[in-house]
C-alpha cells in the first residue's frame, strides 16, 4: 500500500492530514522466519527423505504395474519437487531475488504447478480405487488398459497444472517499489521533505492496468481454492464414501484395516489443507475492504500458520499411499536388506584391507623408519 496524504487548505492555512503508512507488522514477520528456518526445514528434509524412497522403490524394486502405481509415482515427484523448490524461495526471498527476475517466475511458477498437480494427482488415486473396488465388473476392460489411461491421466493433470499456474508465470514479477518522498509545507509555507520510504526486492503479481490487477487477484486465489482444493475434496469424498459402503459390506476380516485406512487419508487430507483454504477464501472475499492494523495482521498470520500446515501433507503421502501396502512395504524392507548388506560388505572390505595394510607396515618397520611416509601414503 502506498502512503498517502490527506491535506486541505483554509484561509492560506494548511490543516496537515495523517499520514497512512503500510501496516508493520513485527510479529508476523518473527513468526514467518521461525517457520521457515525450523519448521519448514524439518518438512523439507522428511518428505525429501520419504518420496525419494518412494521413488527409489519404484524404479529398482517395484515396476509400475498399475494405475494406482503410476499416481504415487507422480504424487512422489510433484512432492520433491516442492521439497526443492520451496529452500529456494525462502533464500531467494532473503536475499531479495538476486539471480533476478527469471528466478522468481520460475520458482513461484513451479510452485503453483505442484500445487494443483498434487491435489488432483490424489483425487485420481481415489478415483482408481472407486473403479477397483466398487466399479469392479464394469471397470475391468477399462483397467486392463491400466497404464495407458494411467498416463494419459497424468499427462492432463500436469498439463491442467501448468495452464492454472500461467497466470504466475506471466504476472509474476521481480520488483522494488520507486522511493516515495513525502513532501510537506511547513509553518512558513516553505517546502520541506519528509521521510524516503523505502522498500525490498520483492516477488509478486504486478500489473499495468488496475483492471486486470483486480480480476487476476481474485481469479488466481479462487481457482486455488476451487480447482486446487474444492474439486479434488468433492472427489475423494464421493469416492471414499462409495468405497467404504462397498467395504462394510463386504464380509472380509481386513475390511475393517481397509475402512481405517481410507477414513485417515480423508481426514488427514481435510485437516492439512481445509485451514489454509478456508482463510485463503475468507481474505479473496474482503480483499478490497479497508480493515485496520490488527485485522490484517491476524488475517496474514493465519494463512502463514495454515500455510505451513498444509506443507506437511507431502511428507505425510508416502506413509498414507505408498507404505501402507504390503507389497510396497516388502519392497521397502528389501531395499533396507540390500542397503545393510552392501554396508556389511563394504565395512568387510574395510576391515580387510585395514588387516592387510597393518600386517604390511608392521614388516615395514622392521626394515626402518626411512619408508614411514611411503607406507602412510599406501594406507
């Protein structure tokens, strides 16, 4: 927001207005920072470690066999690389966007990319199991095809992503705000200057119409809201909903697993991203009112609380959609067998070459101290 000033003249008299500066809000900014220097970091460093192993599972263990497979492979990469892009932002951010303009595009675009791409990546995953378990019969031509529709699935969804998060691409931009110097009479009517604002580098929309700064403040966030969050919600609910019946009814002594299962991945989905959403929603509704100091900086610290929420369902979909299986647990178990013998092994190859190399210097010292640098050297 920019200062301005309120000034009237009365008989030759100046009545000086108030001067309305920008909000400072210190708190947020304290908050902000904690979150990302320690919470942020913790996130980024779990669901780094949890997809990588994801992905690892699928590329030397287990192939892609089915629809499913192919979705939390895509889920696993859309989540490392918000796990990668998100380091970047908060340093580019601090150190106010130096590799400059094409960074900031490129980050905040890839960011809105995973955004969408994760959410409706889940939605697709709910929509397999639906046709797996309750559409079973009529599904089966359909899921013979498993991974052709399964990529052609995820190729519209990365591509939907990309076409929502344009708007980030093209508005986004690198900028610094021109200083502002507030001019002032004084009691002699001489002109004084008053205080150079001034502000940092920053990454944000920037527009050169008011037009379509409006409609694309209020385009971006409610396609966020409604295609980012809404839509996949309404899916999953009505295809876990559909599942649950069909598993209730069913007379399975691990139906009841099953039901626990998909009534966590529900809930876990509602409770990391229905706090964000719902304030996103409630700032894009009173965005162009006025409201004061305090109102905006609870409204602000709320989404940046719910924010960081909502960061930690990536590291919460590798336990929920990969390890939960049995088969990918075996998988998984596998690659920590294969990890501990390749360890074994190598720490075995340590220790021989280590017997060796002490068998081979102890004969060296009795020939004398003049080879010591070259038997260190062999070690």
């Amino acid at each position: 927001m920019d200062s301005t000033i309120s000034d009237s003249i009365d008989d030759g008299n100046y009545t000086y207005g108030e001067v309305i500066e920008p909000c400072e809000m210190p708190q947020l900014l304290n908050i902000r920072r904690f979150l990302q220097v320690y919470v942020h970091s913790v996130i980024c460093v779990a669901g780094f470690v949890g997809n990588t192993l994801v992905i690892l599972t699928y590329a030397f263990y287990k192939r892609t066999k089915s629809m499913t497979d192919v979705y939390l492979l895509n889920v696993a990469i859309t989540d490392i690389l918000f796990v990668v892009a998100l380091p970047l932002i908060i340093f580019s951010e601090h150190s106010g966007w130096a590799l400059g303009d094409w960074s900031c595009k490129f980050l905040r675009g890839v960011y809105s990319i995973n955004l969408y791409s994760g959410t409706l990546l889940l939605a697709c995953i709910s929509l397999d199991r639906y046709l797996a378990i309750v559409q079973a019969r009529r599904s089966f031509r359909l899921r013979s095809q498993a991974l052709v529709y399964s990529y052609v699935s995820c190729a519209a969804v990365w591509l939907l992503a990309l076409g929502l998060a344009l708007p980030t691409f093209i508005f986004y931009q690198r900028y610094k705000d021109t200083e502002e110097t507030v001019t002032l009479p004084d009691e002699d009517d001489n002109v004084s200057t008053g205080p150079v604002l001034e502000q940092e580098y920053t990454c944000f929309f920037r527009f050169e119409k008011n037009d379509t700064a409006r409609r694309v403040k209020l385009l971006v966030p409610s396609t966020q809201v409604a295609l980012g969050f809404c839509l996949p919600l309404l899916v999953m609910a009505f295809c876990y909903a559909s599942v649950l019946i069909t598993l209730l009814r069913a007379k399975n002594f691990q139906r009841h697993k099953a039901v626990r299962v998909v009534l966590t991945v529900v809930l876990v989905f509602v409770v990391c991203h229905l706090p964000y959403n719902a304030t996103l929603l409630y700032d894009v509704v009173n965005m162009f009112e006025l409201y004061d100091c305090h109102e905006v900086e609870r409204t602000q610290l709320t989404l940046v609380l719910t924010e960081s929420l909502a960061y930690l369902h990536c590291c919460l979909n590798p336990l929920l959609y990969a390890f939960v299986g049995v088969k990918f647990r075996n998988h998984f178990r596998k690659i920590l067998e294969d990890a501990w013998c390749l360890g074994k092994r190598y720490m075995g190859a340590r220790r021989t070459s280590r017997v060796t190399s002490e068998a081979y210097l102890s004969s060296r010292r009795s020939e004398g101290s003049s080879y010591e640098n070259a038997t260190s050297f062999t070690m």
